[in-house]
C-alpha cells in the first residue's frame, strides 16, 4: 500500500557522484524500506520524478519536519532498532 507525504521544506537528493537536487515541494509517494525511502513525484506534468534515499536520511527530515506523513499513512515501524 503506497504511503503518501508533503514536502514541506529544502529535502535533496544526490545522483551519483553529482550536486544535490531538491525535490519540489508538494505531494510524494513514499515507499519505505529498511534501509531506504524511494520518493516519487510530478516534476513537471506527466514527467515523473523518482529517487532513493538512505532511511537515515529521510527520518531526519521527518524528525526535522521537512517531510510530513499524511495522517493515514504513517510508516510501519519497519525502520532499523537503534
């Protein structure tokens, strides 16, 4: 079942070895693994944006409040044991 957020601040991502690229602010789709967020978009109409962040990453800018998780679709606690 997709999971579904806001981007509500400065969120990045980095291809390969290039510059950070920020992901618009707006909805996204999220797909959580343990070890990684796959975050999709609308870049432009009808081209979609699409990339993978380590896990790490995006619960910090969820803790930041960067990222907000719409209210029913919170993560299953499938995140890493600290």
């Amino acid at each position: 079942m997709p999971q579904f957020a806001m981007i509500t601040g400065e969120v990045t991502y980095t291809p390969g070895d290039g510059a950070p690229i920020e992901i618009p602010r707006g909805r996204v789709e999220v797909a959580l693994a343990p070890d990684s967020a796959t975050l999709s978009w609308e870049a432009a109409k009808g081209i979609a944006g699409l990339t993978a962040i380590p896990r790490t990453q995006f619960d910090d800018y969820v803790k930041d409040g960067k990222i907000t998780l719409e209210p029913d679709s919170q993560p299953a606690s499938d995140s890493p044991s600290a």
